[in-house]
C-alpha cells in the first residue's frame, strides 16, 4: 500500500474565527497573511486588528499585501504633521517671567537668539528649562 502524503489545506479566518482562535493560530495566519515574522512581543489587539482588516480587503476584492504597500507609499508621501502653519519672517512673542522673547519662523524651522532650531518645543525648553509643548508656550494652540 502507498503512503500517501497529505498536504493540510489551511482554511483562511473568518472575522468571527478572529475571536476564538489561539493565540498561535492568530500569529500564524498573521505572518502567512503578510508575509512577515512576528515579534515575540506584538500585541494580540494589533494582530486582530490587522487580519480583521486583511480579510474584509479580501471580501472586498483586494489584495492586502498590495493595498498595504500601497498605503505605505501614500502615508511615506504625505505631508508631515508638524509642518509650521505660519509664513516664513513669522516673528512669535511670548513674555516669560518679565522677559520677553521674540522666534522667527523659518523656511525649515525657527530662529531665537542667533540660532536656528527645528522645533519650537526645543526653543521654550531653552527658555524655561524644563520640558513645554513648544506651540503651547507660544500661544498657537487652545490648551491652555
């Protein structure tokens, strides 16, 4: 009698599998969804996440490896966050303890005291000495 091989055939999960599989199943459809090895330390609510988003880009007809690079190319293109809402010669005032000081916005960044800086967290550090969100020092948000 030949012995015959069988080969598992691994049934992709459902969204409702995502909450009764292993945590080893889990890691395993993960790193075969995506291609890629799991660190030991990934949180199962990231896993979770990310098969229940991979299987409904498949319902949806999509691949979600291509999809993934895709919004990874997008998210690389986009502008930053911290981009300065304000036109260069921009000059920002605040009075600290009785003294005044004056930044001018830059192209990139900030100028105080001769010196240019990247962020004007760094700049109310150098003035204060302990650690300010830099637009709150200056006033350019509503927290007070």
């Amino acid at each position: 009698m030949e012995s015959m091989k069988h080969e598992v055939i691994k049934k992709p999960l459902s969204l409702n599998d995502i909450e009764t599989s292993t945590k080893i199943k889990l890691r395993e459809s993960f790193e075969s969804t995506f291609n890629v090895p799991l660190q030991h330390n990934v949180s199962l609510d990231f896993i979770k996440g990310n098969l229940a988003w991979a299987i409904q880009a498949k319902q949806q007809k999509q691949n979600p490896n291509a999809l993934r690079q895709k919004l990874i190319k997008k998210a690389n293109c986009a502008t930053p966050k911290h981009k300065t809402l304000y036109q260069t010669g921009t000059r920002l005032v605040r009075e600290w303890q009785e003294v005044t000081y004056e930044v001018t916005v830059m192209d990139k960044g900030y100028h105080w005291q001769g010196k240019q800086y990247r962020s004007l967290t760094a700049i109310a550090f150098d003035i204060t000495g302990t650690k300010w969100s830099g637009p709150r020092f200056f006033g350019l948000n509503d927290k007070e």
